[in-house]
C-alpha cells in the first residue's frame, strides 16, 4: 500500500513539474515575441520620425526582426525551432555587417571576403538541411492535433510542414 501510495504522489509530481516547465516555456516564448514585435515597432517609428528614410541597414534589420518572429509563431505552433530560421536570421545579419562594411569603408579588404564566405558556407548548410528534410523528412504536425501516419503510409516530404 505505501508503495501505491508513492507512486501516485510520484505521478502527482511528474505532472506538476511538466505543467511548470510548459507554463515556463509558454511565458518565456511570449516575452521574445513581444520583445521581438516590440523592437520592430521602434525601429519603424525611430525610421520614420528621426530618419525620415530607411536605409539598407534598416530594412535588413527589420529582415532580421521578421525571421525572429516567424521563428517564435513556428515554435508556438509545433514546439519546434527549424534551424533553417536561425541560419536565414545569421545570413540577415551577415548581409546587413558587410553591406555596412562597405558602405562605411569603400575599399575591398579581407574582412569582405571572409564575410561573403561565411555567407556562402551557411547558403550551403541550407541546402544541406534542405536536402536532409527532402530525403528524410520529420513530418511534423500541430502538436494538438497530431494525427498518426497510417501503418503501411511511409512520410513524404510535402508533410513536412518545416520543410
């Protein structure tokens, strides 16, 4: 009897931690996304009250800000973070860094080249998941309303809603 007991209070507590880490999730991934739209919305204001024009700078940042708040939606809704958002995000700010480099120096120098090949080397690490996603796709589905893959069906890559 104590063993049954232990068990249900062990159950009771597996539950609670669970409810608290998603409650903490869910609260944290809100303040990003507010943080993200918050962020978005002074860039635009400070755009067209202090500049009064945007420049390459700014609606690359505004890129950047758009790639984080997709990412923030796409986990809400699945509870997944496709990497290629973050490398799409890195690529952003990559090109916003050496638009700006040049911009501000207006001379070829090695920073350049090894901007543009960080640029290159993550265009190929999309293709790279791509192709992975492609060939072996996870087939990830709204995590409430998940429905099981029939028992002879083999997932294809059109499921795969990240892909």
């Amino acid at each position: 009897m104590p063993e049954s007991r232990l068990e249900k209070i062990e159950i009771l507590l597996d539950r609670f931690g669970h409810y608290a880490v998603e409650s903490f999730h869910y609260i944290a991934l809100f303040i990003i996304g507010c943080m993200v739209a918050w962020s978005g919305v002074h860039t635009v204001l400070e755009i067209l009250t202090v500049k009064q024009y945007a420049s390459i700078d700014d609606i690359l940042l505004l890129f950047i800000y758009l790639e984080l708040g997709a990412m923030v939606g796409i986990y809400f809704k699945t509870n997944h973070m496709p990497v290629r958002f973050l490398i799409y995000v890195a690529i952003t700010a990559l090109t916003r860094l050496l638009i700006s480099d040049i911009q501000h120096d207006h001379k070829a120098d090695l920073d350049q080249i090894l901007i543009t090949g960080a640029i290159l080397i993550l265009a190929l690490a999309i293709l790279v998941v791509r192709f992975a996603s492609w060939h072996y796709p996870s087939v990830i589905r709204d995590k409430h309303h998940e429905k099981p893959l029939a028992s002879d069906a083999t997932p294809r890559p059109q499921d795969d809603e990240l892909a």
